[in-house]
C-alpha cells in the first residue's frame, strides 16, 4: 500500500528519510550488464549491436535493417490518421515557438583596461536521441529531443528507438518527419547508447546523447560519460502534487495514475494540508485504478511507490518538496502563485487545477525531459542550450596586457609556474 505520513506524527522525519532513500534505480546487476554489453559493442561494433537487438527485441535483421530508409519513414507516416497528425503538428510548433525563446545570443565586449571579453555560441555537430518503445511508443518525446537541437543548429540528428517484435510506431516516424530527423536506427537499449557513442559500421558516433530510457538505459549513460555528453541520468518518472482544500479528489487521483502507469519505478506523491482530501483521493485512486484498461502497472507504481504526505501548512509543503526535488511538481491551489517562489527544487511546475502534469507532456509547450532522483536541486530539463557549447573570448593588446602582467605574474610565481609567468613577461621584455 502507499506510504501514508503525517508531519505532527512523532516518527515523520525517520520515515520521511526512508521515503527519500528508497532506490528505484538501476542495481549493480543492471551495471554489470551494461558493461558487458557496451564493451561487446565496441569490439565487435554491428555485429554485436545485431545479435544484442535480435535478442531482446525478438527480431531477425541484418545489418541493412537497421537504419530506416527515409522511403519506409514516408511510407509509414502516410499512415498516420489526420487527428494525430494535426496533434503532432500542434505539439511541434507550441515546443518550437516556447524553446526558440531560450536561444542565446553571443555578447563581446571591452572592458575599462581595454580588453576584449565574451561569450560565443555553438551548437554540438551530432546528438543521438534515445527513445523508449519497450512499454509504450512515444512520439513526444522525438519531438521534445529534436525541437531544441534543431533550434541549437546541431547538423546531425540520430535517432534510436527499439522495435519489439520488428514492430515500430508509424507516430514515432511521423514526428521525426515532423521534427526534421530522417537519421533513424532500429536499436534499443544499452546497446543503442553504446552504438552512439562509440560508432559501429552502420551507426556514426555522436558528441551528446539524450532522451529517457529504462534502468539499462540510464545505466549504458552513466558509463558513456566523457567520452560523449549526456543530458542527465533519467531516473524513473515522478510527480509531486500539492493540494489544499480547494482541490478535486479526482483530479488529483487521475494524475498520480497517470505517473504511476509509467512503471519501472515511477512514483506518485501527493503533499496535502487537508486530511480529509487525503482520504478522498486515496479512496478515489482506488476507484479510477479499476476502471482502468491496463491497471496492473499503475496499481503496482501507486502501492509500491505511492505516498501521501499530510502537512500543516502549505510552507511546511514547500520545504517538503525542496527536500523531495521532483521532476514533476503540481500545485492544486487556487492561488499557486502564493507558494510558487517558495518552490526551489523542481523539473517542471505546474501551475493551478486545470494544468495537469500531462498536458506537460505533450502540447503545453515546455519539454518534458527533466530531472530525476532528486537532481532537480542540481539540474534543469532539456532545452536549447542542452545543444550548445559556450566558448570564452579574450584579448589583450599591448596596454592591456601591460596593465595587467604584474598580477598575473605574481600569481604564476605563487604557483611555482615559472614558464606561465616567463610567457607573459616575454611579451613585455620583463
């Protein structure tokens, strides 16, 4: 059953901790596979990748069938129904025209001694965009991976996506038709992430690699880091929900559902001051679960994961929240704009009753791969500059190296960095 605390009862902190503290993540045995797997695909490249994708995805390919051929991409997006196009597009152009915002610009300037400072800006030349397709297909978040890396100005877009069965989403396709990817392989994975860092006959290497993915995924990340960039290691999903009186037991039972049924470890919280919304919405998550088509997973997530905190005062959630760091955070208030400020530690907020977390997901505008396992106190979701790198300018002329010498040589014999000192001195024969 879900986790039920109350913070006046005397054991809350020690329970609270067990709370935070509780793994969902990858296990040693996940890492010990990962390894092997990422080691095997760099000895054997295709070929591993092959018989990895064979295996887990119970298929048949050859090495030929791994990149999508941008005649099967037409073909398959053609089938695609009008209502989701017209809903692809949507989301498309809502995450375009809210991330074409976070663009930075470059900025050069001279200071009083006369020396040239500044910023430059440019984008990663390949990114590799990971997209699960094991328990569901998610054409969202092709969209949300490839919409800011194209508005970054990255020229090669790679994205891997498994196919169980040989079977993949026409949707899936359609959006990167949409986002502009025509660069699309049929690998999942480990794997996947091992392909694109390290580059295999079929697959070219890449210079950052995004999106979420299972335990194996986030694992395969983990240990490709350095030799490529990573956006984050995506733990399981999760929101946080914050409700006071004004809130509506149902609403704030369809939303923990809707994390629940993530599975893989997602986990659904909801904060409240009222103790009797907190037995209203327990009570009423119980109901929506047995209306619900594919209820195991979600009923699983709630029972194993799921809590509800009761609080007394919407500060006292606040500071529950900044300890919790969630990907996801709703605030169920009529005024949310009361405590927002107060919420230091989030993926993403969610603003009043009638903006769901899912809404989020898909059309809302903002991007819906964010921090988790608590590393929203460190990290932010995806966006544009997730795609950039930022290079320092400096420039010194010969007054202004003059005026500044001294101290920099200072520091350098501090150092005991005789020849950093002797490079600038030699420039001024000192």
């Amino acid at each position: 059953m879900p986790v039920r605390l109350d913070t006046a009862d005397s054991d809350f902190d020690a329970r609270f901790q067990d709370l935070l503290d509780s793994k969902r993540e990858s296990s040693q045995d996940v890492s010990d596979t990962v390894s092997r797997i990422i080691a095997d695909v760099r000895a054997r490249g295709d070929a591993a990748v092959l018989e990895l994708t064979n295996k887990f995805d119970r298929t048949n390919f050859a090495a030929a069938d791994l990149r999508i051929s941008p005649e099967e991409i037409e073909q398959a997006s053609a089938q695609v129904s009008e209502e989701v196009r017209t809903a692809l597009q949507t989301a498309h152009d809502r995450i375009r025209a809210h991330h074409e915002k976070q663009k930075p610009e470059d900025h050069v300037y001279q200071d009083a001694l006369g020396v040239t400072l500044g910023t430059r800006w440019t984008p990663v030349d390949a990114v590799g965009i990971y997209v699960p397709g094991g328990l569901a297909t998610y054409p969202s978040t092709v969209i949300m991976g490839a919409v800011p890396a194209k508005l970054a100005g990255v020229e090669r877009i790679a994205l891997a996506v498994p196919t169980p069965g040989g079977q993949i989403s026409a949707s899936i396709l359609l959006a990167a038709q949409i986002a502009g990817v025509t660069e699309i392989y049929r690998i999942g994975g480990a794997q996947a992430i091992a392909a694109l860092a390290y580059g295999t006959e079929t697959v070219g290497r890449v210079d950052k690699i995004v999106g979420p993915g299972n335990a194996y995924v986030a694992a395969a990340k983990r240990q490709v880091f350095g030799q490529v960039g990573i956006d984050s290691i995506a733990g399981p999903s999760e929101v946080l929900i914050i409700a006071d009186g004004s809130a509506n037991p149902a609403w704030i039972a369809a939303d923990l559902i809707a994390q629940a049924e993530h599975g893989g470890g997602a986990q659904s919280i909801l904060v409240t001051t009222e103790k009797g919304l907190a037995d209203s919405v327990a009570a009423e998550v119980d109901r929506q679960l047995s209306l619900l088509p594919k209820q195991q997973i979600a009923r699983e997530g709630w029972e194993e994961f799921g809590a509800i905190i009761t609080v007394a005062s919407l500060e006292e959630a606040a500071s529950l929240a900044n300890r919790i760091a969630s990907e996801h955070v709703e605030l169920a208030l009529d005024d949310p704009q009361s405590i927002l400020p107060a919420i230091r530690h989030a993926g993403a907020i969610f603003l009043g009753h009638h903006t769901p977390e899912a809404i989020g997901d898909y059309v809302g505008g903002s991007n819906h791969v964010l921090p988790t396992a608590r590393s929203a106190r460190f990290a932010s979701g995806l966006g544009v500059l997730d795609f950039m790198k930022r290079t320092s300018i400096l420039g010194c002329d010969p007054t202004s190296l003059s005026a500044l010498a001294e101290a920099a040589v200072a520091i350098a014999e501090v150092e005991a960095l005789d020849g950093h000192g002797r490079s600038i001195s030699i420039r001024l024969n000192r």
